[in-house]
C-alpha cells in the first residue's frame, strides 16, 4: 500500500507540473501571436522604407556624405546592443544569444577594437555580461519586458550620438532572429556606421522616379536617423517573437513529457493496484479453505 501511495502522490505532482506548463504555453502562444504581428508588420515598413532610402541614396556620393554612414578610420571602441529574455523556461534561448555575445566581443578585439561595451536588454543577459567582467550600461534592461518604441529610439538617439561624436567606432546587435516557430537563432547585425544591403542592390536608375525637395543630402540627414531608430525597434521585437516562440515550444515539450510520464505512472499504479487486489483474494480463498 505504501508503494501505491507514493505513486499516487507522483502522479499528482506531475498532473500540478502538466497544468502549469499546459497554461505557460497558452500564455506565450497568445503573447507570440500578439507581437508577431507588430513584428511582421513593422518589418514589412522597413523593406519599403529602406527601397525608399536605397533609391535615394543609389549615387554613391550621396551615402558617403552622411557621417552616420561613414565608417571610422580608427578602431578604438565598439558597443554591442545583445537580446535576451528576463525569465527562462524558454529552452536554449538564452545560452544561445550569451555564447554568441562572447564570440562577437572576441571577433570585434581579435579585429583590433580595444574597449567594447554592452548595452544588454533582458535581465538574463545582464547577469551574463556582468558576470563575465564585461563593461556595459545596463539602463535598458527592461527594454525586453515592456517594449516601447519611444524607449527604443532614445537609444538608438545615444548611440547615433556617441558615433558621430567618435566616443564609439562600430555599433552591432546580437540577437535570437525568428526564423519560425522551431528555428529562432542568434544573429549579428551592424548598425553603425549605416550598412544596408539593399543600397548596395539598389537599382541605379530608380532614383530618377523620385523628385527630390529638398536635396538628397538633406532628406538623408532626415531619414538615415529615423531608420536606424525603426530597426532597432523591430530588432527588439523580433527577439521578442522569438523568446515567445522558443517558450511556447519548450512548454509544449513539458507537457507532452508529463503527460507520457503521466501515462507510465497510471499504468504501474493500476499494475500494482490489481496485483494487490489479486494477493488479497488469494488470501481470502486460502482462508476460507
């Protein structure tokens, strides 16, 4: 009976634990859907925004007059802005975005910069970089928790700041990219000094469809800023779709091993069960005899 009891006690426990990942999942997949669409949406302005940028900016004397744009002679200081989520229970999630922050700082020394600051967002990846002696500005951490885009874009107002000052040399994310819902994986990207593909295969004569008031430099000054402030903005709520994702599927994971472990308790319990009905009956008939 003792035997039987604790199964019983087991198999409540892992009912309690299917429960409250069954309802985590159900939270991160309405939360998922939630951002997503925000996510979508805003890069799909991005694109257009940026072929609207990459028209205006196909003569290449017109990209090389913004300083935003220009790169640093020297190679002094780097500032990387890395994503992470504030809680776990969300699979690999984070341990890919810290192992990956690692190797950006050391591919960025090994390429000659000196000092490299990190501006983490998400409570895990704070206590990571502060963990590992890394110099950082932890001021907005909170960023992955509630994200806003008047937030977002101060910073992205800091780090043009710094850049044109010179006070730093190269500005690049780190970031877990949502792929799909079962392939979120960490990415780099560059920021500063402003390098967008989609310039470099901008068709040279599609700037003539565009009538510019006033010059092209002066438009540049206007929305090279507002750009780097949007893809900050959807950086972060990519890594939020993925965050979401990664939970959703590792809460999935959680409540299918439960329900198996679940399953495989029933049956030893309802073995053990008759087995001890079977014995009782034995005794009872050899009794009688």
């Amino acid at each position: 009976m003792a035997a039987l009891k604790e199964l019983k006690a087991r198999i409540s426990s892992v009912q309690s634990t299917l429960k409250i990942t069954s309802a985590m999942k159900m939270v991160s997949s309405a939360k998922l859907h939630r951002v997503q669409a925000s996510m979508e949406a805003l890069a799909e302005f991005e694109r257009r925004y940026s072929e609207t940028v990459a028209a205006l900016c196909s003569d290449p004397d017109v990209i090389t007059a913004s300083p935003l744009a220009t790169e640093h002679k020297e190679k002094r200081h780097a500032t990387i802005i890395a994503f992470s989520s504030d809680s776990s229970l969300c699979g690999s999630f984070n341990a890919n975005v810290i192992r990956h922050l690692s190797r950006t700082v050391d591919d960025l020394h090994n390429e000659g910069f000196g000092d490299v600051t990190v501006f983490p967002v998400g409570e895990k990846i704070a206590q990571s970089t502060a963990k590992a002696g890394y110099a950082c500005c932890p001021d907005y951490r909170h960023l992955a928790g509630k994200h806003s885009y008047e937030e977002t874009a101060r910073l992205a107002d800091l780090l043009m700041q710094d850049y044109l000052a010179g006070r730093t040399d190269r500005v690049c994310t780190v970031y877990n990219h949502f792929f799909s819902m079962g392939h979120q994986a960490p990415v780099v990207e560059q920021i500063l000094p402003f390098n967008d593909e989609s310039l470099a295969n901008a068709d040279r004569e599609s700037a003539n469809d565009y009538i510019l008031e006033p010059g092209p430099d002066e438009l540049l000054a206007s929305l090279l800023p507002y750009s780097i402030r949007t893809r900050l903005y959807r950086t972060l709520l990519d890594s939020i779709t993925a965050e979401n994702a990664a939970r959703m599927v590792a809460m999935q994971t959680a409540t299918d091993n439960a329900q198996e472990l679940i399953d495989e308790l029933s049956l030893e319990y309802n073995k053990k069960r008759q087995q001890a009905i079977t014995e009782e009956l034995a005794d009872i008939t050899q009794g009688n005899a």
